[in-house]
C-alpha cells in the first residue's frame, strides 16, 4: 500500500517535471500561436494583410530564436516550411499567375506531411481539405518532435 503510494507520487510529480519540459521548448509556443492562426484562417476570421502580418511576426520570432541557438536548424527548416505554404494560402492570384507555383509547393508539401497525393485539377472543396490536413498533420508532427527534447 505504502509502496503504491510512493509509486503514485512519482508519476505525478515525474509527468509535471515532463509537462514543464514539454512546454519550455521555445518550438511550443510558436506551434501554438500557429495553429491559432491556422484555425482562424480557416474559419475565414483573419483577413490577407493580418493573416500575412501574423506569418511575418511567427518568422521573425522564429529566426530569432534560431540565431540564439534556441531553435534546433531542422525544426526551423519544417517550421519555415510551414509559413511559406500558409503564406502562399493567403495570395491573391486573380490571372493565375502564381498557379504552378502554389500547386507545386502544395504539392509538395501535402505529400511530404501526409503521404497523399494533391490534385491541383480537383475541385476546390478536396484541395482545401487536404491541404488543411497536411498542415495539421505537420504541426502535430513537428509538435511531437519538441515534446520528445
């Protein structure tokens, strides 16, 4: 009974030792204000300008984490990633112009994140759903890397 005890108190404060490791990787906090910013993207409640400023300031943050050496070079490399493919999310390209450069980065990326392949030739509704799936996937894959530092 005594030694159960004993064993409880362990995984307690051991799990809030861990917590508080977890958190305190700088790659948290962006992580978090990023997917912030992604579901207000697609709930339609961030508008071009403040979408893109938001990206800027993440960037900013990040670079600067990066160049203290707080940031590990891989984690920047997947969060830039990141930031780039919501970034070319929020460009008005009215003529199309940019096209075969959104459906290759896209592309790219949704293969990288979640193994499928994006169809830039789908209907609108499919691409956006995978690319959202993508970028989730992503976001929880570079969070799992920072929970396990």
């Amino acid at each position: 009974m005594q030694k159960a005890k004993i064993l409880a108190a362990i995984i307690v404060l051991s799990s809030a030792s861990l917590g508080a490791l977890q958190t305190a990787h700088p790659g948290v906090k962006l992580l978090e204000n990023l997917n912030a910013l992604f579901d207000r993207m697609s709930e339609g409640q961030i508008s071009e300008s403040e979408g893109t400023a938001a990206l800027d300031k993440l960037m900013d943050q990040a670079a600067a984490l990066r160049e203290s050496g707080r940031l590990e070079a891989a984690f920047m490399k997947r969060f830039h990633r990141l930031l780039l493919v919501l970034r070319l999310s929020f460009i008005t390209d009215r003529k199309g112009i940019l096209r075969p450069l959104v459906d290759r980065e896209f592309g790219s990326f949704v293969k990288d994140a979640t193994g499928k392949t994006y169809d830039p030739e789908a209907g609108a509704t499919q691409q956006i759903a995978l690319f959202a799936e993508a970028v989730n996937a992503e976001i929880l894959s570079l969070y799992g890397t920072v929970r396990e530092k």
